[in-house]
C-alpha cells in the first residue's frame, strides 16, 4: 500500500486577509469617505467578495492520495470479471454502503458519503501488471491468480480542507477499510450473482476462505437472499458460510467492536 498527502498551500488566504485590513482602512479614511459619498458600501462589498474570491481560488489544493492491491490471499474469486469489481464498486460507493462501512470499522460517519464514489476507482488486473503500477509484492504472484488494483485520489481547496472538521481524513480512513476489509467480500457476492449455475457458485463457495467477515450483516443478508433459489447441494455450502457469518453477527467483538454493537446491513436491491 502506499498514499500521500499534500497541504497545498495559503497563499491565496494571507493575501487575501491582508487584502481584507487594507480595505477596512482605507474605506475609514475621511478623505475616501469623502470621495466615494454613497458609493462607498457598494465598492466595500465588491472588494470583500473579490478577497474571497482570492482566498478560495487563490490557494493551493490538498491531494490525498491512496494505491493498494487486494490479491488471491483476501478470498477474491479466481474467475474474477471487471464486471464484478464495478459491481461491488457500485455497491460499496453508496452512501448507505458508505455509512455502513464506517460503522463496521468503527470509525466516524461522513457528513458527505456520496462525494467518495468520484474520488475512487477498482480495476481487475493481472498480477503481473502489478510492478508497472508501481506496485510489488512477495512472494511474486502466480498466473492465473486474481488481483484488483485500488486507487484512490481525492482532491479539494486547501482553505475548505482547512475548515472541514478533518472530512478528508475521515473519507481516506473509510477508503482503506473498505478496499481491505470489505470490497473483496462485495466482490464475492457480485461473482455468486453473476454465477450462471449452482455449480459455479458452490466453486466460488468452497474457494472463498472468510477470516474475519467484517461486513457480517451484508454477508448474512446476501447469503440469505442467494439461497432462497439455490439447489440443495449450494444450499448445504452457503449454510456452512452462512452459520460461519453469524457468530461475528452474535459476538461483535470478534471484529473489534463494542460489546452488544448492533447493526442493520445497509439497503440493497437483490438482482
């Protein structure tokens, strides 16, 4: 994994501040006072809108930036499709989604859920293609193994980011739970759907090792859902994941939560 982060830079701001005193100033001097008669509120509230103009646009950007590969070892499935990565992108960019994640990892909500869909992206590559993004991993992959490439670059006025309660931390703090601890079960579940028999799916079933189920009531709620049409045999597999899932539901500290933490899965629509 590696991320950045850049403060951008005020300059915008101190100019404008300074800006702001010489205005005040200046408009209280008898002589200007004199000069501009009943002009001078009009000209005061088009400098004053112009400073803020300087102080918002005239300042740098603060970038956060974030990259990561999620490989065979986080249970992805081995017949992994873009397609089912922008599934469960789709998915877990919601802003219930969001919200639920946030709660799972135990971290505080986002005023602002819908603004992280934009800032983040998921490609299924090769794991061979790893070392030309910039990206190495031990041991070296293997062919044929799975592998989706996280990115996530989120970019704002450095003055609002300097007065926005710590929001862009917060969404980063989101984006690395979630790309580690919850995407590839939402990847999981999108290949189970997207599975055209029982067959397929009790393969993806028997491949896929749960450690540790953060997103435990979207699990159960998927599982539930996709066994309403199953065949005995699958219906067998997902009971074993199902009962698996449902100790993480009944004992939350088993994923670092409190005590007696109760959480409804977020709104889904099956497919």
């Amino acid at each position: 994994m590696s991320g950045s982060m850049s403060g951008g830079h005020f300059l915008g701001f101190y100019v404008a501040v300074l800006g702001l005193v010489t205005l005040v100033v200046a408009l209280a001097r008898p002589q200007i006072k004199a000069r501009l008669g009943d002009r001078r509120l009009p000209v005061g509230l088009a400098g004053i809108v112009l400073l803020v103009a300087l102080a918002f646009f005239g300042s740098g950007s603060r970038r956060i930036t974030l990259r990561t590969a999620i490989g065979p070892s986080s249970g992805l499935p081995a017949r992994l499709t873009q397609a089912h990565v922008d599934a469960a992108l789709a998915k877990a960019t919601s802003p219930s989604f969001v919200a639920y994640v946030a709660a799972v990892c135990d971290l505080p909500p986002l005023d602002h859920p819908e603004r992280l869909g934009a800032r983040l992206s998921v490609r299924h590559v090769s794991g061979f293609d790893l070392p030309n993004e910039g990206i190495r991993v031990s041991p070296p992959p293997k062919v044929g193994e799975p592998w989706i490439l996280v990115s996530y670059d989120d970019t704002e006025n450095a003055v609002l980011a300097a007065f926005d309660g710590g929001e862009g931390m917060r969404r980063m703090q989101v984006v690395q739970r979630l790309a580690i601890d919850v995407l590839p079960e939402l990847v999981v579940i999108e290949a189970l759907r997207a599975a055209e028999t029982d067959a397929e799916k009790i393969e993806i079933l028997r491949g896929q090792t749960l450690t540790v189920p953060r997103a435990a009531e979207f699990l159960a709620h998927a599982l539930d859902d996709i066994a309403t049409t199953a065949s005995p045999a699958l219906k067998d597999v997902i009971a074993s994941k199902r009962a698996y899932v449902q100790k993480y539901i009944d004992d939350p500290t088993m994923r670092g939560l409190p005590p007696g933490t109760r959480l409804s899965p977020p709104a889904f629509s099956p497919r």
